[in-house]
C-alpha cells in the first residue's frame, strides 16, 4: 500500500510518498510559492533517479498537486507508474478542536467540521482545507484522512486544559487549552516506549519537541496528562519568535503606551519576540549559539532563557505525573542541539539524571544520551510525524 502524505501551507505543500509494506520512503518534495510564481524540488528516494528543481507554474494549489502527481508518475523522475499506485493519502490539519481525538475518514461532514475551527487556527486550517480540495480535485475518489494536531492532546483533563476565566467562555466560545505538535509527541513516547522494551502503559515521559516553535508534553501511561501550548501556539516556552507565556497586562500596557492595534500586537508577540526578541540577533538557534560563542551577551541570555524554561515545565511535568520515567528531546533544536542538551540536563540533578557526553555528541539517531545507571533516561529520538500520517491513514482506510 503507498500512502501520499500532505502538509499544505497557505503558500507551500510538503508531500511524502511512503510504501507501507516496509515503511519506505519513496520520495519527498515541497512546493513553495504558490499563488506567486512557482517552484517544486522533488527528490525520488529509489531507483537512483535524479533530484527535479525547478520553477513550475502554481497558480493554485490544485496545480501544485498535478504537479506533484507528474513528477510522482514521470518516467524520468517518478516512483510509481501511474496515480493508480497510490492507495490513499493522509493529510496533516492542525486543529481539531474538540471535536476529533483521533484521525478520520474525510468526507463532506468532516471537512466541514474542520471549517468550523478556522477561528481557532487562521492562519493553517485554510491552508490545511485547500490542501485537501485540491487532492479531492485532481485525485478523483482516492480516500483521504485527516491526523490533527491537537488530537492527541484530547486526553488532558479539564483541569488542565480549562483557563480560570469565567466558564461560559469555555462552554459557548471552546477557549481552552488545545496543546499543538501532538503527532510528534505521539511518535516519539511510543518509540521511547520501544527503545526502553516497555509498555507505554507503564511509563511516566516528558516529551520536548523542541524547534523554531518548541512544547513540551507530560505524557503519562500513554496519555496526555498536561502539554505547554494552549488555546493557541504562542504560549509556553519562549521559541523562535513567539514570547511564550506572558502577562496579559503586558499586553494592555504596551497597546496603551504606543497605540498598537491588537493586529500590530500579535504580530510582535508571534513573529518578534522569542529568543529574536531578546538576543537581537536571530531565531535560529546555530546563530545564537555561535554569537554567544563570540561574547554576545543578550544572545547568551537568550539561550539562557528558553533551557530554564525548558527546565522549569519539565520539572513542573515531573510533579504532575508523581515522578518521571523518561525525559525526550526532538526536533530540529532537541535533535541537533547538543549544548542546548547537555545545558538542560544539568537542571535535572535533582532527578539523578547523569548525561553521557559521547552519547550526547552523536546526531540523526534514536540513542539514549543517558549513563546506563542513570535513574530517569534521556533520549535523542528524530520525530517522524509524517510516517504517524501514513499510518493513521493506512489504518483507518483498511
């Protein structure tokens, strides 16, 4: 069975073709600028065919995927012979609101319904919809899932999930905490759960994904018992360029003092604050790093800041769940970033943890970072949300 999975942004579409009979990797690419001029890279992963990269036109998302298809079925760059080859395919929609815990079928209803939470997430639910349009119109009735976000965060309790702000804005307007990079989460505590030859039913984990945009999620016998982004992905960790948790009143404040609208805003607390914010310097963490290494002090303040805050909801995660079994770092940061590692796990002496430096040297692969006697383990496990898509997909639509 091969299996198409698509993010679709609202100017781009990353894909993936993956053959579920061993769980292959056949091809990948991403489409950018769509709607302005064009480009595609396709990279076939068999077969030794050569890399397509090139402008094409995309006026639409619905080009992009002819697109896709073309390049997926081509003689010189494909990987299957025709569209006929590809069974089914697994779309990735960021949120699902209450209203979907697991993955489903999509149909008339459940597009729908992924309409209906447009205002929870503006700017990637419309992308997520046209993404899907468009496969339905060029790829005829080939089943198609739906793998949310925020699905797997569907097993906190209220009382982590509600805000204390009056209740009726929870029961008429769903504000409430929704938590954001599920399928990652997902994937890696069920493979920490694999790696350490238990039942993820009998484990206590602390999965920190940790990237341009970082959350952290309490992972307690296979549920989600508390994560640290909220109603929206700005909350929680400083990232980026996102502030993380804030003082609402700060907000008033600076509104009032410079005459900000709520627009002008947001937009500083999503795309200029973070550890851009604070360093000055850029919201790629390679870049920090290498500025501090240079005597930067704000960029030294600002890598400061988001381990102590990794540090503190952690350890606020450990008290959640009584104890911890497991501590996972993922992501571009949590994969890569070996100092970044090895600054937060000094925070974790009070859990007996004792890091192993040559393990926590290494990079690309699912290791244990932690001494063999190290009482709570720590891995380094690269996430995989697509091959969480393919699967759902691949199990639902048999």
């Amino acid at each position: 069975m091969k299996i198409l999975v698509i993010n679709a942004g609202s100017s781009s579409l990353k894909y993936q073709l993956i053959d579920m009979e061993n769980e292959q990797l056949m091809a990948k690419g991403l489409c950018e600028r769509i709607g302005i001029d064009g480009h595609l890279k396709h990279t076939p992963l068999v077969d030794g065919k050569p890399v397509f990269n090139e402008d094409v036109p995309m006026p639409t998302h619905s080009e992009a995927i002819a697109a896709v298809i073309d390049k997926l079925t081509s003689a010189e760059y494909g990987v299957v012979s025709s569209m006929k080859e590809i069974d089914a395919v697994g779309h990735r929609v960021v949120h699902g609101g209450e209203k979907f815990a697991s993955s489903v079928l999509i149909n008339d209803e459940v597009l729908a319904a992924i309409e209906e939470c447009i205002p929870f997430a503006p700017l990637h639910n419309p992308a997520n919809i046209t993404g899907i349009n468009a496969c339905r119109a060029v790829m005829g009735d080939v089943p198609m899932v739906a793998v949310f976000d925020t699905a797997f965060h569907q097993t906190m309790p209220s009382k982590a999930y509600m805000y204390a702000i009056p209740f009726d804005y929870y029961k008429n307007d769903g504000i409430r905490r929704y938590g954001f990079h599920g399928t990652s989460h997902r994937y890696v505590s069920a493979r920490c759960a694999e790696l350490m030859g238990k039942p993820i039913e009998e484990l206590k984990i602390i999965s920190c994904h940790m990237g341009n945009g970082s959350s952290l999620a309490a992972v307690c016998k296979g549920k989600v018992l508390d994560t640290s982004m909220g109603f929206t992905p700005l909350v929680g960790l400083p990232m980026g360029t996102r502030c993380g948790d804030l003082d609402a009143g700060i907000i008033q404040f600076l509104m009032s003092k410079y005459g900000y609208s709520i627009d002008e805003m947001l937009n500083i607390l999503n795309k200029k604050s973070g550890v851009l914010g604070v360093s000055g310097v850029s919201s790629d963490f390679r870049d920090l790093d290498a500025a501090a290494a240079e005597g930067n002090e704000r960029a030294q303040l600002a890598l400061d800041m988001f381990n102590y805050w990794v540090a503190k909801v952690a350890g606020s995660y450990a008290a959640a769940m009584n104890g911890v079994d497991a501590i996972i770092f993922t992501a571009g940061v949590g994969e890569n970033g070996a100092d970044t590692r090895a600054a937060i796990c000094e925070y974790f002496g009070y859990l007996g943890v004792k890091l192993n430096a040559e393990a926590n040297a290494k990079r690309g692969q699912d290791i244990m970072i932690s001494t063999e006697d190290s009482p709570v383990k720590v891995f380094v496990i690269p996430t995989n949300e697509e091959l969480v898509i393919a699967r759902d997909t691949r199990d639902i639509v048999c």
